[in-house]
C-alpha cells in the first residue's frame, strides 16, 4: 500500500469506530494496540484483514469477559 491509499483508508475504518495511527507509511497503532505494520508490504485487502482481525480479538475477548463475568 501506497502512503495515499492507506491516507485514504484512515476515514474509512472511522467510520466503522476503528481508529489507525499512521506514521508515513507505517501503521502505529490499531484502537488502543500498538503496531509496527509497514504498510508497503500489504495490497490494501491484506491490510485491512490485519487491522480486522485484531479488532476481532477485542470482540472475542468482550464477549469471553460479558459471558464468564
């Protein structure tokens, strides 16, 4: 991915509630993760699987704590 597309990518994933900290092209942080992507080694699906399946461990973990509270 290009400095552009992942530019491009930050609103997006705003408005799903997903914030991404970037650095040039380096993603920094992923909500409240920290992160150390280089965004030049993803195509822009690839990284958008990244950046959800980290949101998908929060979720799973949620819902591990709400169901054994």
């Amino acid at each position: 991915m290009t400095e552009e597309e992942l530019i491009a990518l930050k609103p997006l994933l705003a408005a799903y509630n997903v914030e991404l900290v970037t650095k040039g092209t380096m993603v920094t942080r992923v909500n409240d993760h920290e992160a150390q992507l280089d965004a030049t080694g993803y195509m822009p699906e690839q990284l958008i699987k990244v950046v959800l399946e980290i949101i998908a461990a929060d979720l799973r973990a949620a819902l591990f704590k709400q169901m054994h509270a």
